[in-house]
C-alpha cells in the first residue's frame, strides 16, 4: 500500500491503532499474524559449504575411481586418492568456514530495542516484536526498527543511504501527502527500516515489519539473482570435462590391450587403468587450487579483506570492470566543506571527513589566512556549537547533530585550532531553528555592548535578508554587481557538486526583537561555504593504477548527476563524454538492449534504484565484462549478487550486503580493491604454473604406458608406483610453483578476456608435445635395459626417471616467458624438489618400504641415468622461450 500517500488520520484508521498505541494484547495477536520483525537470514550452511568442495568434475572422477579401487580389494590405493581428495575439501571448507565467521564477528547488531508505546505509555521492546500500527518513538542516533508513517517531527534528519545510496540526510516532514508513484529516496513522509535518525525526534505508525519493508524487499530479490559459478569453478569444470572424455578412451583403451595383448588379467588391468586414470588426473590440482588461494586470502586479510568464497580472489585479479557505489566506498560518506568564499577571497580545504586535520588554503596563492576568514570560524563557533559535537571515538571522529553543521564545525576548527574553539564564549540568548520557508537558522548572542546576530543556510535567501557584503575593502553595500557576482560564484560551485551553505550576520546594540522576521533583515553577508562528500584520501591514484591495468572504474549512485559527476572528475574519471553521465530516468526510458548498447560509454550512473544496479550489472557482463561490484547498502545487495565478484564494506556494509558479497573490505577503502586486483592477479599467474607443471607431467606418465601398450612391452609402472608419484613427486612442486613472486609487470597487463582459458587449444598441443616427449625418453630407458636387467629393475628405473625428468619441468615452469634463471629466488621451490627426491630415493633404497612398489635399489650408473632425464625436458621449454614461442 502506498502509505505515504494517505494522510495520518487515514493511516492509523487503516491500521486500527490510535496515537495510544496498541494494547499488549493486540500486539501479541498482531505479532503471530505478521511474524515476527526480522529479515530473513541468508548465512552460508557449514554442510553445504564442505559439500560444495567436492562438486568438481575431476574430484568426481577421482572419488569413482576410489570407489572401485575399494571395490575391488585395494584399499591402500583408494585410501590414498580420498586422502587427497579429503585434504583439498577439509582446506576449502575451513577458508570459507572461517570467512562466514569473520562475516559474523562484523555484522552491526541489527536495532536490538525499540521505544514503542503502548496502552498509552512509553516502553522498550525487543525490535523483532514491534508490529504493524505500533506507534514508535525515535530520537536522535535511533535505528529506525520497521517502516513507519510519521506522525509528528521536530528538526528530524534521516540518513538513508544505506538504503537509498544517498550521501545527504533527509529532511522529513510529516505533514505532506505524496504522490503514490513518488520514490522513495522522497518519501519525506516516511521512516524505512535499516536508517537512523541523525537528529530532532519524531512519532511514526509502523506500518511494515520484516520481509514486508522496503528493506526486506530487497533482501526478497535477491532469491531471484541465480548463484553463478566462479571464473575459476568454471575453468576447472571444463578442464575436467576435457580430461574426463581423454581418460575414458585411454583407460579403456589400456584395459582392453592388457587383457588381450598382454594377457593380463581382467582385475589387474582395471587396477591399471584405474592407476592409468589417476595419474592421468591431475589430482594435484584441485589441491593446489585451493592451496593457492587458501594463501591469498590469508595475504588478503592481512591487507584488510575477508574472502567468503576462494574462487572469488582468481576472479578478481581478471576483471576489467569496477563498478562502485559512491557512498561510503568511493567517498567515506562523510559531508566535508572543500570550499570557502569570505570576504572576496576563496579557499581551499584540505582533508576528509569529520576529523579536525587539514590545512586551509588561498587560492590565489597568498601567504596566510584574512582576518576575516578568522572571524567567520569563530562565528561558526558561536553559532554552532552545542547543538553539533564532533566526538571521536578510538581512531574514528563522527557528528553529533546536523552533518552540513558538522562539516562547517570542523571547517572552523580547521581555521582555528581545536584549543582556540574551546575558550570561545557562546553566550546564546535565542534561537530561531531552521525552516524549510526561510531556509535558514539564526542565533542571537550577547556581547560585552551589543548583540551578535548570526545566519546560516541558503545563500540565496541569505542574500534576500542582506543590504551588505564583506570584501576585500571591507563591508561594502551589497549592489546588484555585488549580488550578481556572488549568485554566479554560488551557482557554478553548485552546478560542480556542492551544497552551498551561507553565512551572514549584523550587530545590534539594542535588545533584539522576538519576531525573527525583524531580526533577519539589513544583514551584512559574509561567505558561502561549499560542501560535498569528497573521496577518500588515495582513490584518486587507485582509479589511475587501475586504468593502466586495463580496468575501467564505473561510480554508482543514488546521488543527484551534478554531485556524482564533481567526485567522478575528482577522482579521475573522464566524464566529458555525451554518455559518460547518466541518471535514473534515462536508465528507465531504455531497454536492456538499448542499455547493453550504451552501457560501455557511461563512467557515471545516478539517482539509480537497485533494480538500476541490477541491470546495469548485467550489462556489463552481457557485454563479456568481468565485473567487481562494491557497495555496502541494502540497495547494492542485488548488484553485489549479480556482480561476478560482489564486493561489500565491512564497517558501514549492511549484513544483506555482507551477506551476499563474496570478499568484504574490513576497511571500507576504495583502495584496497587495488590491492586486491594485484593480489588476484598473482594469484590467477600461480595457478597457472602448476597447471603448466601438472599437465605435461601427467601426460607423460600416461604416454609411457600407452606407447608401451603400442609397442607391445609391459607396462613400464604398475598402479601403485604410478600414486607415489601422483602423491608426492607431483605435488610437492606444484605447492612450490604455487607461491612464485609476482612478476614484475603485473600491474600493467591487460585483464584475460571472460572467455580465456587455462587450457587452450594451443596449450593442450604443446602440452602433449612435451608429455610425449617425456614417455619417449622414458620409454627409450626402459626398453634398453629391460632386457639386461630385468622388469623389476627397469621398472624401478621409469619409477624414478619419470620423477626425475619431472623435476626438470617444474624449474621451466617458474615462467611462461621468461628463463627460470632470471627469475627472483623462490624459496620454496628448491626445498620441494629436494624433498621430493629424497621421498623417491626412500621409497626405492627403504627395505620393507620398497616392496610395497615392487621396487629394487638402482646401481649408481641407472640413478644417474634417471637423473639425466630432466635435463631434455628441460632444454625444451627454455629453447622455446629463447624463440619467444607463445603457448
């Protein structure tokens, strides 16, 4: 129902309350009919979260390959796949176990309390008790507990943005009737569940609880946006597949020729081909996968970022677009004065938010600061303080009252010191609070022989009530050139962003009358104050790294086109395009094609619903976009969701938003996102390098009992030799290569497109290329001496010569392009492979350990010989680097 078109009267009728309140009784009865007062919780399951682990294609294989292992009696091989398999879930599982906590531990408490009235009195009731036709009392700093319809106001400010988005706090009013189509963000009629009260106090008939608020719709909307595989979810499926139908025809291919050909028997070559499939899986990977970015996302607390979801750090580091909500993310959500015009001359301030630190500066270069900008801070002084407090609590300064006073409080403490402020006399006699006819609030204070008269608000109207105006040359009378200039200065700092704030004054030396009217009349003006919520202190350079990263940065907001457009040039975006600037109505007026048309033009969306956030979004990634959104109000929740990487604040994020995201800011920063793109990257080129490592590592495995079956020879390696090295050999380096230093140009590559792959086309030739040539080296060290030495001793021999020449991969596995020797020292990767030989040695030369895998010592001449193996593998690849082959 529209409530804030219907008048109070009308409202409470059709709630059946009165401004009483409800009895307790009814409001028991009230509270089974709607349920009780809350959203409904969206927390990640801890089963589904281990289930989820287990969900990839190859993990699929691997546990249908253990299952017949086990079936058929060898329990020792299928205990070690599902070990493997049960460490890559168990690491996975706790990452995302223990973000979902941190998720908690920074979820603000939802309004625990609210003040209702009931039977006539005032009394507290937990929030999730409060019903619809509750008369509910709020006050200054009161989260607003339900949807309500105002009753009564006295100078109330709601900030609403996390919300609606908007930077500035509402001013509302109970007395209007609003048009049914009126948006929200203007319903200045109403109070919404989620906001709170900045100052003033109000009345208000509750007329929507729970899932039925505005908030609670949002939150509903997010059931309809599909959970999307990550980018790297999605890669490791289709590798999987690629190798699942590879490994089907193989395996089968094996079984078939060791029955027939070599007269095996059927169980011993389903073990083989079972052995042949797990080597031929790259079972590392998924562990190394996780492994990774188990890592980064320890690095990335470190750096103030929780990860909920693993995948979502890969994804990052390949997005090309950044769209950002402007309130609280970009800027800090904090009204800040940057601008000062007084007594001719205008200033530049200095620093953000409420704390009391930034200089001021002329603009026109002179040294110091007039006089008169002096006077005008201690009349800001006078006249604001103590109905504004600027409080700070541990490392965070924030406004007791009116924020547009708090700016210009802070402003005044900027000019003067926050120890001079502290000795200035008030000496208040009166106030006339501001009204939305005159615009303006003014005090009267006495002095030692007259009174002060103080304005503040509206220039426009200041200038109404002024005959004169503080120059240069002193208080001049205000002429219309006078006038005209001052309008002009007001109108273009407005027309770039700012909310202009005047101030003005006289001095009287009899006692001022009481009609206010007689009393804001022949003021003298004095300056404009110009106030905006500006960025946070280094976006600006995080917009530029990102740029030369190839990603674009979007700003969206629910804010007015002229204040987004002044951030979106302050912190770097090109906006001079025809497009690069749209709003609400404009999205409106579009249809998704239309939108997709257009949408790789606009730098800038405002007055944007979250419906607006949603499409855009989907846009974007329409277009083949790989999309981080931020955000940390209810209204971004659905944008985060659709977002290939949803990115919420962790300080002023609301829980929905927190609860949809899959990496949150504990800081709230803009510029954390770069570290975290950087981070992603690094991530995305160490995943790689296993893969690089794994594939033609494997395929070689597989080749050298395939070309044996070819050649009619047994297989050089039986099934359990083929898992020790699957378990150890392989593994080892891969966690090593997984760790390697970034490479130097990170930053400056352009993101990999949506539809890039791990495995190309390409790869996957080189790769077999390389996997054939290390079977062939294999093969040929098999065949020479299995007739001098016997099969156990030539098994023996491939046994650790495929180790061995493994090695060999790994180190030309550091880069895809450069010489592994130029490479900075990897401090792992030499211990891995150490210990890795060490391993093979043991399972060779280890008496009781070495029967397991029907393994015999090796002369010194043969472990030479297995150690020269490497040497080839190696040689191909950095040959191919010198050519600047790409792969």
């Amino acid at each position: 129902m529209d409530w804030h078109s219907l008048s109070i009267d009308e409202v409470l009728r059709k709630l059946k309350t009165r401004k009483e309140g409800l009895d307790e009784d009814e409001a028991r009865r009230r509270l089974r009919e709607y349920g009780p007062n809350e959203l409904v919780g969206r927390g990640k399951s801890p089963i589904m979260i281990f289930i989820k682990q287990f969900t990839n294609f190859l993990i699929l294989i691997l546990v249908v390959s253990a299952a017949i292992a086990w079936f058929l009696g060898e329990v020792v091989d299928a205990a070690a796949i599902l070990l493997i398999v049960t460490i890559m879930g168990v690491a996975g599982f706790l990452q995302e176990f223990r973000a979902e906590k941190a998720v908690e531990a920074l979820k603000r408490m939802a309004t625990p309390y609210a003040k209702v009235v009931r039977g006539g009195q005032i009394k507290e009731v937990p929030a999730h008790e409060v019903v619809p036709g509750d008369i509910i009392v709020i006050g200054e700093g009161d989260r607003v507990p339900a949807d309500a319809r105002l009753i009564s106001a006295e100078e109330l400010l709601v900030d609403e943005s996390p919300l609606t988005g908007e930077s500035e706090p509402v001013r509302k009013n109970p007395d209007v009737v609003l048009e049914p189509d009126t948006p929200v963000p203007e319903r200045v009629n109403m109070l919404f569940m989620g906001t709170h009260a900045v100052s003033g106090k109000a009345l208000a008939v509750v007329v929507a609880t729970g899932m039925r608020t505005e908030l609670g719709r949002i939150a509903e909307s997010l059931s309809k946006v599909e959970e999307r595989k990550t980018l790297l979810e999605e890669e490791l499926d289709k590798l999987g597949k690629k190798l699942g139908i590879v490994i089907l025809v193989i395996c089968a291919f094996v079984f078939v020729s060791s029955v027939y050909v070599t007269h095996m028997s059927p169980i011993n070559a389903l073990i083989l081909a079972i052995a042949l499939a797990v080597a031929a899986i790259p079972e590392g990977l998924p562990a190394v996968a996780t492994s990774v970015l188990a890592i980064g996302a320890y690095r990335m607390s470190r750096k103030n970022v929780i990860v909920r979801e693993l995948g979502a750090i890969e994804a990052l580091g390949a997005c090309d677009v950044i769209a950002s909500d402007k309130t609280g993310t970009i800027t800090k959500g904090e009204m800040t004065v940057k601008l000062a015009w007084c007594g001719g001359r205008e200033y530049v301030v200095e620093g953000t938010g409420y704390e009391p630190a930034g200089r001021v500066v002329p603009r026109d270069g002179r040294k110091g600061l007039d006089h008169r900008l002096k006077e005008l801070a201690e009349m800001l002084v006078k006249h604001i303080r103590g109905d504004v407090d600027i409080i700070h609590e541990g490392n965070t300064w924030r406004v007791r009252g009116s924020p547009t006073e708090g700016a210009a409080l802070v402003f005044a403490m900027k000019v003067l010191g926050t120890d001079v402020i502290v000795r200035i006399k008030r000496e208040l006699i009166r106030t006339y609070p501001f009204d939305r006819f005159r615009k303006r609030k003014t005090t009267v204070h006495l002095t030692s022989d007259s009174y002060l008269v103080i304005s503040s608000g509206a220039p426009e109207m200041l200038l109404d009530v002024s005959s004169s105006v503080v120059t240069e040359e002193g208080v001049r009378p205000l002429t219309p050139e006078l006038r005209r200039s001052i309008l002009d200065y007001i109108a273009s700092i407005a027309s770039k962003g700012y909310r202009t704030y005047g101030v003005a004054y006289k001095v009287m030396r009899e006692e001022p009358p009481d009609d206010v009217k007689l009393i804001e009349t022949g003021m003298t003006f004095m300056a404009v104050l110009g106030i905006i919520d500006p960025p946070r202190e280094g976006v600006r350079e995080a917009v530029e790294e990102v740029r030369k990263a190839g990603i674009k940065v979007i700003m969206i907001t629910g804010d007015h086109k002229l204040t987004a457009k002044a951030i979106a040039e302050m912190i770097g975006l090109d906006v001079s395009g025809e497009r690069s600037v749209i709003d609400g109505k404009e999205l409106d007026a579009m249809s998704d094609e239309e939108l997709r048309g257009i949408v790789d033009d606009v730098v800038v969306f405002a007055r944007v619903t979250p419906e607006h956030k949603r499409r855009i979004v989907s846009a974007l990634r329409a277009k083949g976009h790989v999309v981080a959104m931020t955000g940390d109000g209810v209204n971004d929740a659905p944008a985060l969701k659709e977002a290939d990487i949803g990115i919420a604040m962790g300080v002023r994020g609301t829980d929905v938003a927190k609860e949809v995201a899959k990496l949150i800011l504990k800081d709230d920063n803009f510029v954390t996102i770069v570290e975290a793109v950087k981070e992603g990257r690094v991530i995305y080129e160490n995943l790689k390098k296993p893969i690089n490592y794994l594939l033609p590592a494997n395929i070689g495995e597989v080749a050298t009992i395939f070309m044996a079956e070819l050649a009619g020879l047994p297989p050089p390696l039986d099934a359990p030799q083929l898992l020790w090295i699957n378990v150890t050999t392989d593994s080892l380096p891969a966690l090593a290569l997984s760790v390697e230093p970034a490479e130097p140009d990170i930053m400056q590559r352009p993101p990999r497109k949506r539809k890039g792959s791990f495995i190309t086309n390409r790869k996957i030739t080189y790769f077999t290329i390389l996997g054939t040539a290390i079977g062939a080296v294999n093969l040929a060290l098999f065949s020479s001496v299995l007739n001098n030495v016997g099969l156990a001793e030539a098994r023996t021999l491939v046994f650790t010569a495929i180790a061995f020449s493994e090695f060999g991969r790994a180190l030309s596995s550091r880069s895809e392009t450069k010489h592994f020797w130029y490479r900075p020292l990897n401090k792992w990767l030499l211990p891995a492979l150490l210990a890795s030989v060490g391993l093979q040695l043991f399972a060779v030369y280890t008496p009781g350990v070495r029967e397991l895998f029907t393994a015999v010592p090796l002369p010194p001449w043969l472990l030479g010989a297995a150690l020269l193996t490497a040497i080839p593998i190696l040689l191909i690849d950095e040959v191919r680097k010198t050519l600047k082959i790409k792969v």
